[in-house]
C-alpha cells in the first residue's frame, strides 16, 4: 500500500502523489520503522523540579551521544505557589553507568568559582 513518507497517509494503489504534501509515495515497508520502546527499557537518573535543569541535562547527555528523555507531570494550569511534581530525566538501561558519571561530573563545582 503506497504512503506518503511525510504525512505518513496511507493511499489506494494507483495514486503516485500525496495531494497535502506534494510528496511522491512509497510502499510501506521501506519506510523506517520507529524504534519499540517499553518503560522496563528506561531508567531515572536524575529528578529535579526546575524545568531548566532537566533541560539542560538532557542536551548535554544527548551531546555526549546518550539518549535521555524527560518526564513530567508537572501541571502548570494549577495556579498555586510551589512544586507540585517532579520532573524526571530517564535514559536506557545500558546507558546508566555512563549517563550517572556525566551527571556527576557536570554537578560537580568548579574551584574557581569558590574563590570569587
């Protein structure tokens, strides 16, 4: 069955274009699958309830070549004072080890910075 590799739309055969796209369909099987994922793959690493914090951890775990992935129940529609939830930077099984000791030394002070 042709698809359409932006959209993703599915067509009857016959019809070569997508008409939303303007790109030119492909048979479904050579389209790259998304990677299966599943919670048990995926471990915490780090909590904080500062947005920019988890952030900032996850770009610089993904620069190092880990893959990390953020999760939040923060509910921001809540007008009250205060963190209500925490925000939690996962990362795969296999990459624990290594995404700890980069959080470490990335939280680690630097001396220099005492002294001023």
């Amino acid at each position: 069955m042709p698809v359409c590799p932006n959209c993703g739309y599915e067509y009857i055969e016959g019809i070569t274009f997508c008409p939303d796209c303007n790109q030119k369909l492909v048979d479904e099987s050579m389209l790259e699958q998304p990677e299966e994922w599943s919670e048990k793959d995926w471990q915490i690493v780090f909590t904080s309830s500062e947005d920019y914090e988890i952030e900032m951890l996850k770009d610089n775990l993904e620069s190092a070549g880990i893959a990390a992935m953020i999760l939040s129940q923060k509910d921001r529609n809540f007008p009250a004072p205060g963190d209500f939830s925490i925000i939690k930077l996962m990362v795969k099984n296999e990459d624990v080890p290594a995404a700890l000791t980069f959080i470490q030394e990335t939280m680690k002070k630097n001396p220099e910075e005492d002294e001023e």
